[in-house]
C-alpha cells in the first residue's frame, strides 16, 4: 500500500500570453517523477503551493500539474487526472480511502483542511500494491503532517465575502518520540449571482453558501529498538455546510421534476459531515527483509436536509452512518537486484442510509436525491503479489497481480425484505517498465486493469415513483473493467539524484489510453403502466454492452531562468474520448464532463531573499454529458459547459527566518463560464477571490 507518513525515517491566446511572461512562475513546482522505482509515482510538497494560499486539499489539487476540472451534474467543480470524471479516481489519506457515499471523494476535497497536509503523491497508473490496485483515472495519495514539524500559526482572511480561517501545530513531545497536534478552525462564505435564458424568458438567480469546518490531527512517531519505525494518527474532520439558493436556477437545483422550468423558487440545503479516524503503520526492519503493518479504524457520519418551495412544498432527510475496520500487512525483499513483494489486507464495512421522508428531490437526476432506507455490510479481502527486476543497470521492470474479492450482504427497506448475498472477485494485472536513456533522460511503459465498483444505491433492488417517472435499481450490475497504457518521457535538466532537490526544474511528456469495458449507465426508457394506458419512464443503471476509450497528452515543463531569480511554468494536455452508441444509450459521445484541452503558463520572480511575486494562467475547454430526461421526447438530454479560465496574482513578503505574510488574487478573465443544456443557458457572473495571510514559526 501507499505508505507516505505511515513510514517514519522522506496551459490562448498568443498576445496573452506573451503578456503574462512579461509580468513576473507559479510554485505550481513541478517534481521530478521518482528515479528509482519502474511506476510513474510524483512527489508534490504542500509547501511549494503555499503562493496561492490554499484552503482546503481542493484548493491544492486544481493547481498541480496534470489536473483537470470537471462540472458534475449538479453543478459541483470535481478533481480530475487524464480528464476522466472524479469516480475513476482514487483518492487516498494516509495510503487508504475515507469513508462515504457516492461522490464523497469529491467533497472531501473540499473538507480536509489544506494545513494539514505535508505532500501529495499521484500514480498515473495502476500499481499492484496499491489499496483496491488504484483508480482507473490514477491515484491520489494526501499524506498528512507528520510529527517532526515544529510549533506554526497561520491566519487567513478573505474570499468573495469575508472569511477567516485560523491554523496551528503544536510539537507536545519532542526528541526521538515526538508528538505533534494540528488543528484548524476555518469559515467561508461564499455569495453567488447569475441569469438564465430561455426561448422562453430570462431570470435571477442568487445563492448564499457558508461553511465552518473544523480538523483535528494527532500524530506520534517513535522507533523500537532503534530500528522498526512507528507511526500513529488520529484524524477528526467536521464540516457544516448551509447553502440557499432562490430565483430561477433551472439546471442544478434539486427539484421534484414536476417544477416548471424558470420558476422563481427557494432550495435550502444543510448538511453536517464528521470523519473519526485512527490509523498506524509499524514496520519491522531485518537484514534483506521489511514487513509493514497497518490498520485502520474509521467512522464517518452524514446529515443532509433539503427543503423546495414553490410550487411544491417538499423536504427530504438523509442520513449515513459508516464504519469500517481494516488491517494487513506487506513483506518487502530490500536487498538483491530481483526484489518481490506480497501483502495482504481484510477489510470489513458497513453502511446504514435511513430517509426520515418519502419525498424525492433530484439534481438533473441524480440519484443521491432519492429517499433511500437500507443497510448493508462488505467483507473484502485483497492480495499482491510482484516482482521488480534489475534487467540492466538502466533498466529497471516490474510485475505484479492485485487480487480483490468481496462479499456484499444487504438488507433493504424499499424492497422485500434481504436481498441477499452479492460476491465477486477481481485478478487484476500490472506492468512497469523505466530506461535511464542517460543521467538526465527516461522513459517509462506502464500497463495494468483495475475496475471500478458500482454504487451501492445503483444496486440495491429499489424502486421510487414520482408521477409518470420511475427510478429502479438494478442487483445484476457488474463491475466495470478498465484497461490503462502509459507512456511517458522525462528529462531533468539538473540531473540530482534527489527527485525532490529537482523538483524546480525538468520535462515530462506523457501519453495515455483508457478502454472502458461494461461502463455503467443512467439508461431511459418507456414502459406502460399496469392499466395498460399511462406510459411510464423507466430510470435505471445497466452495463453497457459496448466501450469507451479514452486517449490523450500532456506536458509540463518548468525551467529556471535568470540564475534562478526567474522560473517559468507550461504545461498543457488534449484528451479524445469515444463512447459506442448501443441498445442502452443510442448516441455516440464522449465521456462525461471530459475536458477538450487544458494549459497553463507561470512565471515567478524572486526580486531577493525575501520578496517574490508570481503570476499563473490556467485555460480549459468545454466538456459535455449526456443525461437522462423523462420529459425530453427521446429521454437524454445533453449539458456542455463553456471555456473557462483563470489568473492568479501573488507576492509574499519574509520578514526573518521565521515569519512571512502572503497576498493572492484570484481573478478570472473574459466571459463568465455557462452551462447549456435543451436551449436554456445558465450563466454565473464569477467575482475575484483575495486572501491575505500570515504564517510563522514560534
């Protein structure tokens, strides 16, 4: 598994921009991919991000090199690698996944503080020894603070409206064992306008959103007998979010699909997240061997309440409640040329989803709206075996095969009674392979599979009824399948044997393909009703019987300027992607809320020791999805989304060794980024964001 602090001991326009050159790059900071190891693994420091004043781990992750944005169906912004949608990626805290349901990834980007984490690790590719073997998208692995930091403080002020967010850590126990706390309070508010427009007639829209999180980290290391390290943590997150929204929000706003379009109406929403995590890895070091163990414990409870007026009065209660229990274990050979490696894990779960209400509120037919009342359990066991070769001194190759089996009981409430058992297993391969060209240059081949699992609610065999619309489960979904291709090609331009000390500066082209066997899809269709006369529209996830794939390239180059009082950053990448037309959806198109293009271009100067200023522009082309509709003629309809672009303006300021203060705006240029979907264009008019803010050291 992904060890990072469980292992103690380390992109258009031409005239723009030739103007931003010309300002004074972004601390975007690209790494250089690891050097020692065959799968295409990057190290990104926090720190390097600070220029941007991050809030949350989302504010982090939309800066790094080789990430995209993405609109969901409700109107959410989502993490992105290789511009696939946020459920084909991973993402890990600490080397393993939080608890949650459907697109809890995605929001808990947006919960973990980003003062809480020391660095980033992204796998563009599938490893065998990875949790679950990784994501079909690549891996995120956020490896929290770890104890040997000293006492800091930050304080940031600023946003759309005003917001405050207070951090600190505190070392309790210093030495050989220390002990450290990182703690943060943070409030965001955030106020938004736009208009929408129809062959029908325009209309307001305005929404209030405020969020107050509170984090808690515990972390203690300590080696026994000087030589088996040991690594501890204790996580508590807790986030309450209220955001109304009022006027004519046709698109996103949950709705009973009985509203008429360009209604002025009043959605609230409230919801209270709280994550409870301990976790801890040892590792026992001998002569040729290491064994690594680790557990998790987890709870995560969710409560979400939305309320719709006008011209129905509707509110629904969600409820979630999580837990889960894992261990095992990794035996590593450290020593010889030809080095293997197994490990083992067990992981027990459940899950209960109570709806204290029968009413169904949808976002574009999003299933998470749905009044659902079940509960189940999993049983999973997974298993690695690979092997790594030393086939030259500048070759090095690895293989391995993931092996994951579960067993899924369930017990429904909307349904009759037990639904019974569900088991599966997956024998997932990999293969890595990296070429010293020479001391600067590499090349690197990564193949592997990895599946992607159905939602829980997309299985259990429900059934709700709105008017004429019907939405149904499905028991007989399948796991999708997808088969991934890397290709990548590194130069570093100061040839460290440090990929860290070399992070400013280097080249790396990459080349992918995604193939995406059995996808899931939010299928439509017609039925009549038992009288034999009301025609029905039938909403259901089924596997499709054809493919999608996926094909794309990226760059990122940073280069030192100036004696290195000057840095410029450019990156960019264009992705392809086809979806098969079949008897389940009769369209070809391309995959959801996949992204055309992206670039950017930064440029940081250090004017001495203690000023620097940067500038950073980020560019991304429109994406689309199809959606299924139960009063379109033909059932789907389909959302694209505009260009969008964005400018970030910072200068910090090092007063001594130990205190700095940071000044970021984030602007975003040119026309404000619409939504379109069935001839209604949904515009946002976009306001700068500022913060200012001061770190130290005591």
């Amino acid at each position: 598994m992904m060890q990072g602090a469980s292992v103690v001991g380390r992109h258009l326009k031409p005239l723009l921009l030739v103007a931003a050159l010309l300002v004074a790059h972004s601390a975007q900071s690209l790494p250089q991919p690891l050097n020692t190891v065959a799968y295409p693994q990057e190290v990104y420091l926090a720190e390097d991000f600070r220029y941007y004043a991050p809030q949350t781990l989302f504010d982090l992750l939309q800066r790094l090199p080789g990430v995209s944005l993405g609109w969901q169906a409700d109107g959410e912004l989502e993490i992105q690698l290789h511009g696939l949608a946020s459920q084909y990626l991973t993402l890990l805290i600490n080397g393993h996944p939080l608890l949650g349901g459907a697109g809890n990834s995605s929001l808990n980007t947006r919960q973990i503080p980003a003062s809480l984490v020391h660095h980033i690790e992204i796998d563009r590719n599938s490893r065998a020894d990875l949790d679950a073997g990784g994501g079909g998208a690549g891996t995120i692995n956020v490896v929290l603070n770890n104890p040997d930091g000293g006492n800091q403080l930050q304080i940031s002020t600023g946003g759309e409206a005003l917001n405050a967010q207070l951090a600190g850590s505190i070392q309790l126990l210093s030495g050989e064992s220390p002990l450290r706390l990182s703690a943060e309070r943070r409030v965001a508010r955030q106020n938004s306008e736009g208009f929408s427009r129809t062959p029908a007639g325009n209309g307001d829209w305005r929404q209030q959103t405020r969020d107050l999180s509170r984090s808690l980290l515990l972390s203690f290391d300590t080696l026994l007998n000087d030589r088996h390290p040991l690594h501890l943590y204790a996580l508590y997150l807790q986030a309450d979010n209220d955001d109304r929204l009022q006027g004519v929000h046709p698109l996103n706003s949950p709705n009973t699909l009985q509203t008429p379009q360009l209604t002025d109406s009043n959605v609230e929403r409230y919801s209270e997240r709280i994550i409870q995590r301990l976790g801890g890895n040892l590792r026992l070091n001998w002569q040729h061997l290491s064994l690594d163990a680790f557990f998790v414990a987890e709870q995560f409870d969710q409560d979400i309440r939305l309320s719709h007026d006008n011209p129905l009065s509707v509110a629904q209660t969600n409820q979630i409640d999580d837990s889960r229990y894992q261990f095992g274990w990794q035996l590593n050979e450290m020593l010889n040329e030809h080095r293997w490696s197994i490990g083992l894990s067990m992981q027990q779960m459940k899950r209960i989803n109570n709806s204290l209400s029968n009413a169904i509120l949808t976002s574009n037919n999003d299933r998470s709206g749905l009044p659902y009342n079940f509960d189940y359990k999993e049983n999973r066991l997974s298993a690695f075996a690979l092997d790594r070769w030393q086939l030259t001194p500048n070759t090095l190759f690895e293989a391995g095969v993931h092996m994951s089996t579960y067993e899924l009981s369930q017990d429904s409430f909307v349904a009759d009674g037990n639904s019974g058992i569900s088991t599966d297993t997956h024998w997932l391969p990999s293969v890595h392979l990296l070429h010293h060209l020479d001391s600067k240059r590499r090349l690197r081949l990564s193949m592997s599979q990895n599946t992607r699992e159905p939602e829980i609610t997309d299985r259990i065999p429900h059934e709700f009824r709105q008017g004429n619309t019907l939405w149904r489960g499905n028991g007989e979904l399948e796991a999708e399948l997808i088969s991934n291709i890397d290709i990548g090609y590194e130069h570093n331009f100061r040839a460290s044997s440090d990929s860290r000390a070399d992070r400013h500066s280097g080249l790396y082209l990459r080349a992918f393909q995604r193939i995406i066997n059995q996808a899931i899809l939010q299928t439509t269709r017609r039925e009549t009703d038992s009288d034999g006369i009301t025609e029905l529209t039938i909403l259901r996830p089924q596997n499709s019987a054809g493919s999608a794939i996926l094909r794309g390239a990226e760059l990122d180059i940073e280069v030192p300027l100036n004696d290195h009082h000057l840095s410029l950053e450019l990156g960019g990448g264009v992705y392809r992607s086809d979806v098969q037309a079949t008897a389940e959806l009769p369209y070809r198109h391309r995959l959801p809320n996949q992204p055309d293009y992206m670039a950017r271009i930064g440029v940081q100067q250090r004017i001495n020791d203690t000023w620097r200023h940067g500038v950073c522009w980020r560019v991304q082309g429109g994406s689309e999805q199809i959606l299924p509709a139960p009063l379109s003629s033909d059932g789907y309809i389909t959302q694209d989304t505009s260009d969008a672009q964005n400018l970030d303006l910072y200068t910090e300021y090092q007063w001594n060794r130990r205190w700095r203060g940071l000044a970021t705006l984030n602007l975003t240029p040119g026309a404000s980024p619409f939504i379109r979907q069935d001839g209604i264009r949904q515009y946002q008019n976009l306001k700068p964001l500022w913060y200012l803010t001061v770190q130290g050291q005591f």
